[in-house]
C-alpha cells in the first residue's frame, strides 16, 4: 500500500502486513511444531511445509540458510501454493519452488550412471562431468557422496556385470567380454581379478 508517513514523504507497506487473516489463529508460530522445524533448518521438512516472512515479502522452505526471521513476521503453509498465494516473491537463498540441491545432484549422479552403462568404452572422469556441466573433482566428490564409489570403479563394476549377465545367458567367454566392453581379451584377462 502506498500512503504518506508524517514527514509527508509516500511510504509503501507489504499489504500482508496489514491482513492478519493469513496468519492461522489457533496457534502463535512459536508454539506450532513445524516452527521448531524452521528453527533447525530441518531439511527433513523441505516439501513438508514453507512458510513467509511479512518483511521482506519473501517465502521459504524449512532448511532455508538465511537468518531465521521474527515469529511475529512469519506465517506457516502447508502447501506451495499457499505460500504463493501470499503474492510474496521465492527466496533467491533457497528457491523453494525449484527442486532442491539434493534431488538436483541425485538426477546428476543417475544421468552420469546411465551415460556410464550405456557407453561401449569407459568414459573419462572428464567427459562425465562435462556430460553433467561440472568440475571433474567437484563431480568426483558428488558421484562418491551418492554412490559410495568413484566414477571408476562404478564403471568396472558394471562392466563386471555385464560379462557375468553375458555368461549367464549362455554366451561364450569371447562373446561377453565383448559385449561388455572389453576391446580384447587381453584387457579383460588384465582386469579379471578385480571382477
């Protein structure tokens, strides 16, 4: 709203400041449950609940790093929408309407895993992390938080698998290693005793 202050100067107010309606009237937000979520940053509770800040006209999920904000100011949702609905802005720390950083390196790690199960040779920690548009050593690090294993050894043991599926179904030793990627029998002789 825009109005004159006693200066004379025109001042503007965030109109949910003035609409206590939004605000759930059985609980104050620091005897609501979910407040003490907010509190710890509980990442848990990101999807769960998001809540808004009358201040700064912002809306947040629960893990959000920014400085936790005054009870008075803040109002919970249950749902994105609702959080929307506040005509408030997302937060630029926290992006609650975005997935959050866990889901996004997850679907990195997976599109990386099927790149290295679909390809003929193994490929470099380079061309899977230019594949995913990261850092080799940061992708390094994100593949072996996710998987427990490098690049690597992620790659020898699916190729490992797939001699083992190779001679299960009857093929002959030449034909699945082969099959599974292996240039000559040679390499596969090479690396055999890690499989």
């Amino acid at each position: 709203m825009v109005g004159l202050d006693r200066y004379g100067k025109t001042t503007m107010t965030i109109a949910a400041q003035q609409t206590p309606a939004l605000r759930l009237a059985s609980l104050p937000v620091t005897e609501d449950p979910r407040w003490a979520r907010i509190v710890s940053r509980d990442k848990t509770a990101d999807g769960e609940l998001w809540y808004s800040v009358s201040t700064t006209g912002v809306y947040c999920r629960p893990s959000c790093p920014s400085r936790t904000a005054n009870p008075k100011n803040v109002t919970l949702h249950d749902t994105i929408d609702a959080a929307r609905a506040t005509g408030f802005r997302p937060c630029r720390r926290c992006n609650p309407d975005r997935p959050t950083l866990e889901c996004e390196n997850a679907a990195l790690v997976a599109r990386a895993c099927r790149l290295i199960e679909g390809s003929e040779e193994e490929p470099s920690l380079e061309e899977l992390a230019a594949a995913v548009e990261r850092s080799p050593s940061y992708f390094h690090r994100l593949f072996k938080a996710s998987t427990g294993l490098t690049p690597k050894a992620y790659a020898a043991a699916d190729r490992a698998k797939k001699v083992r599926e190779g001679l299960a179904t009857g093929n002959s030793v030449t034909a699945a290693i082969y099959d599974a990627g292996f240039n000559s029998s040679g390499r596969f002789y090479e690396k055999s005793t890690g499989l």
